[in-house]
C-alpha cells in the first residue's frame, strides 16, 4: 500500500519541512518534529498536515491542550479531511 502524499504545501521546500517533521516524529524527536513543523505552518499557513502533525508531537510530549488546538485548526481548514 502506498503512501497517499498530503496536499500540503505547493512549494518543495515547504513539503521538505512537513516531510522532516513527520520522519522525526516517527524517530520520537517531539520537539524537533515541533520546529519542523512550524517551518512548514510559518510558509504556508492552511498547512492542515503540519498542524496534525504537530498536534501529534505535542500530544507525544503531554501538551494537550496546545495538540487540541493544533487539532481544531487543522480540522478548521479542511473540514473534510480525515487527516484533520
């Protein structure tokens, strides 16, 4: 089964920066995968994968409520998303 590559940013760079997150994610590097993640939010704001993956580097690192709102601002953006 393939990976379905998420709409994310048109811009290469910004899909670098959400891909180094989601990888550091998987190596349990929270707070890096934090930093990541916000380069990808900081160059494209709808980022909607980003903010789900954030929220789930925080939610690995017991910040609740900021995964929460991660959480809500992804599903705020793309409602229709069943990532978000």
């Amino acid at each position: 089964m393939t990976e379905q590559q998420p709409s994310l940013p048109n811009n290469y760079d910004d899909w670098c920066w959400y891909r180094q997150g989601k990888k550091q994610n998987d190596e349990k590097q929270y707070e890096q995968a934090i930093a990541s993640f916000d380069r990808a939010i900081q160059r494209e704001s709808n980022a909607y994968e980003a903010l789900y993956g954030k929220g789930n580097a925080l939610f690995y690192l017991k910040r609740y409520e900021e995964a929460i709102d991660c959480y809500e601002r992804a599903a705020s953006i793309k409602p229709d998303s069943c990532i978000a």
